[in-house]
C-alpha cells in the first residue's frame, strides 16, 4: 500500500475501516500462525491505554482471541484494573521508572527533541558536527552544506538547554545548565525492550493499537508500510492503522469496551463529535512528552487529583541531585516554564498525544 492509496483508505466510512481491520487483523494472524509458511509462529497483543485495549477487545470479537501483554506497572492504575480484568499478562520493566529519571534523565518536550537535548547537556561530545546542526541547523560537509530547520532545536530549547555549546550561537543568551538530565531511551528500557524480548521468547509477533491519525514519528511509519508489515527486523499488525480517533471511539462504544477511570467516559457533543470526558490519551505516570503543549488541568494535574501521594513523590522526591537534595518533575516543569503546583480551576480536555 502507497501513501496514496493509506490516505484513500483513511477517507472510508466507519462500517468499511471495521471491515478492513478485521480483514488485516485476520490476515496477520494466518500469515503468522500458518504451519507452511514464512514464520510458523505465535501472535500476541501489546496492550496500554484505550486505544489498545479496544484493539483487544476487537481481536476478541472477531474470534481471534491470542496473549494480551503489557508493563502495566508504569500504566495508570486505572488501566491496570482494566489490563488485570481482561486477563492481560504483566511483564516487568528493565529499569523502574525514579532509576530512569535519576540515571538516564527526564522525557522532555518529545523523543526526537529529547534525544538533541541530551548531547546538548553532555560536555565535549564527540559529536560536534550533530551539536552545530542542532545548534544552527547547518548540516556542514557530511551534509552537503545544506540548512535543515528539521534537524535545529528551535530557539526557545537552545536558549535552555545549549549552554554548553554556547560558542555556536553567540547570537543568544542562555541560561546555564539545568541540575537534570533528559533522555528518550525511558521507553527502551522500560517498554519496547522487555516486550520484546517476551516476543522473542515466546516465538510471537504483536498487534500494536497504532493509528496514523495520532501524528508524529507514528504517522509515517504507518503510512509508509501499512496495517500488516512483514520487514526484515520488524514484523507487526496495526489494523486500527487507517483509524480516526472518532473510529476508534465509536468501535469501543460498540464494542462496550471498558473505560479506563482516566479517560473518564465517552461522551457526544451536539453536533455528534465523541470525547472522552478526562484524558484523550494516557501513559506512564512520570512521561512529560508533549507536556509544554497542554492545557491544564494537564497530565500531572490529572495525577495529583487521582493519586496525591504518587504526585508528590514525582513532583518532589523521585531523584537526587550532587548536592543530596532531592527533587522531581517540579524542578523540571520549572525550568521549561510549565506551571504545576497551584490547582487549575478548569475543566478542560487534555490531551497526552506526542507533539514536536
């Protein structure tokens, strides 16, 4: 399938996308399981949040009832409930989530920004043609001398976090160093690496709750490869691939899915448009992904209303500093300028999706 043609499919009416998905999802599983061909082997679903549970709860209505797995430790209690009630199998994370924070540093801003981030806060990197990239946006000789706004960390991020490189934009003023570290690899070591390896061990290959329509690096990923994906190294089935979030919804008001509490429940507005009356989406506790883009009461907000205990120990003690004083996600909401500590008297929608 074309990008072309991905974007055709997205235009269906709801009743052909579910018939689609139900077509993709049985294709997969008998490519997969089928004794003669390529693989011979097992099919499981990795389930999180809504999104995957209804993918769950679908798979099982069109009687392809395979393993169900998930870290549900670093998933809101809520989804755990939900994950323990539909027979989910837990596994366990490879590092626990204040290890993460403490030695690998904060998921700030998005994964792509966060990865820049991280050689930024890093003294005499090896990488100084990568650092003057991020720093200026020129690619230099490996690049053809070319500008590449994609690869530059917008201004707003330099200014916070580019001290060290500070030479390469002497145009700015920066504030020094920030007593925190930030990394993207939170995700490996806690999810996609034990999910992996669980996959590997049971000789499996997954369904992922994925939609295109959530942006991002998911986007074109599956508009590139499709629903079923049979790559060298990655082989999975995302039927829900050409989805809206109104699909997605509706299937699971049809399905009648269970809600997890966070998402609150599925509503519709006059004019027919479905929400969820909390969050849009959820995920670990202690992600600030895309957390400079919401409207309050954003993600931690949210957590302090569910759990104040689990609040106060990611907002004040879950890491120490070289000075022995402890501190959390405050100090880090802090520094990029994302209020936390007052209660919002708004009642507004969040939304977790991962933004750039």
């Amino acid at each position: 399938m074309d990008i072309k043609t991905f974007q055709q499919y997205q235009q269906l009416p709801y009743e052909s996308k579910i018939s689609h998905a139900a077509k993709m999802a049985k294709d997969f599983y008998n490519t997969i399981t089928s004794p003669v061909g390529d693989y011979n082997a097992n099919c499981h679903v990795s389930v999180g949040g809504l999104d995957s549970i209804t993918l769950l709860c679908f798979l099982r209505s069109i009687g392809i009832d395979v393993p169900a797995i998930s870290v549900s430790i670093l998933e809101d209690r809520g989804n755990q409930e939900i994950h323990k009630q539909l027979g989910v199998i837990p596994i366990k994370p490879y590092m626990s989530k204040s290890k993460v924070l403490q030695d690998l540093g904060f998921p700030v801003i998005s994964k792509a920004k966060a990865n820049k981030i991280n050689y930024l806060l890093t003294p005499d990197s090896e990488k100084q043609t990568f650092i003057h990239a991020i720093m200026t946006g020129d690619m230099g000789e490996q690049g053809h001398f070319q500008h590449s706004n994609k690869i530059k960390l917008p201004e707003k991020w330099i200014k916070l976090f580019g001290y060290n490189y500070r030479e390469h934009r002497p145009d700015l003023a920066f504030t020094k160093p920030p007593e925190f570290k930030v990394s993207s690899r939170c995700c490996y070591y806690m999810k996609e690496k034990p999910a992996d390896d669980w996959a590997k061990e049971h000789n499996s290959y997954p369904y992922l709750g994925l939609m295109a329509s959530e942006g991002g690096q998911r986007e074109m990923g599956l508009m590139k490869n499709g629903c079923n994906y049979y790559g060298k190294n990655t082989v999975r089935s995302c039927p829900f691939a050409i989805f809206s979030r109104q699909d997605l919804l509706q299937l699971a008001l049809d399905l009648n899915v269970p809600v997890p509490r966070a998402y609150g429940e599925i509503k519709r507005k006059d004019d027919g448009t479905l929400y969820t009356t909390r969050a849009q989406r959820t995920g670990c506790s202690m992600c600030g992904f895309g957390i400079h883009m919401e409207q309050r009461p954003h993600r931690f907000d949210r957590l302090r209303e569910d759990n104040p205990k689990e609040w106060h120990y990611w907002m004040y003690e879950c890491c120490t500093d070289s000075d022995g004083e402890k501190y959390g996600w405050g100090r880090v909401l802090d520094y990029i300028g994302v209020k936390w500590q007052d209660i919002p008297q708004t009642n507004e929608q969040i939304s977790l999706f991962e933004e750039e």
